[in-house]
C-alpha cells in the first residue's frame, strides 16, 4: 500500500532548490541597489555641475567651498549611503572637482584636479571637473 504523502527526501531537494533559487535573487537584487545607488551619485554630480556653471556664469568665479557664492542655484544633495560615503569638492575661482565613490568601479576621466582627500571611508574613484 503506498502512502499520500512526500518523502523526507523530496521534501529536503525541494527546500534545497528553494534555498538556492532565493540566494540566487538575493545576489541580484543586491547588485541593482549598488547600480542604483551609482546612477543617484552620477546625477546628482550633474546637478552640482551644472549649477556651478550656472553660478559662474552670473557671478565670474566658481566657488572655493560649496554651495558658497552658490547657494541661490544649488542645495548640495548627500550621498545616498552618507554618513560612510561622501561627496567632495575641491574649488578654486577658475576651476573645480567633483568627487564621488561608486560601488560598481570607477571611471577614469581627464580631470587633472584632486579631490582633496576621501570620499567618507574609502577613496574617491569617480570625478568630474570643470568644462
């Protein structure tokens, strides 16, 4: 007479195969929080940008500190993992840089400016300078 029900065996692959699939989405799922995250930063370095311009443009100068002589066109957004990351500026009347950390790896760019000093608790490895 056979039995209506499921073996320990088929119970323990079924659970196993769940385990695996949910570890499997996990990972995923963490990698598009870290994408995410990176495309927040890229944009909001765009912002700052482009209100630098827009400062310089009616003022003559960029800032040496933000949001400084800017502080009509920009509220300086924080790093959306803050206080452990950071954004960093680095300013002179005639130029500046923009500093951030991406989790996903940097990119090289031609600015030849420093960020002066970390990005929080790691180095910066994304930066963006003037036009």
């Amino acid at each position: 007479m056979k039995s209506k029900g499921f073996t320990l065996i088929e119970l323990l692959v079924a659970m196993t195969v769940a385990s695996v699939l949910m570890g499997l989405a996990l990972v995923s799922y963490q990698g598009a929080r870290k994408s995410a995250r990176d495309g927040k930063r890229k944009a909001d370095l765009e912002q700052i940008r482009s209100a630098l311009e827009m400062c310089r443009a009616d003022t003559g100068s960029y800032p040496t500190s933000l949001p400084g002589s800017c502080s009509a066109y920009l509220t300086v957004p924080t790093d959306p993992l803050s206080p452990t990351y950071e954004y960093r500026y680095n300013g002179s009347p005639n130029s500046y840089t923009l500093c951030a950390y991406l989790e996903t790896g940097g990119i090289t760019t031609n600015c030849s400016g420093s960020c002066g000093g970390n990005c929080g608790t790691v180095t910066c490895n994304y930066k963006v300078c003037n036009p």
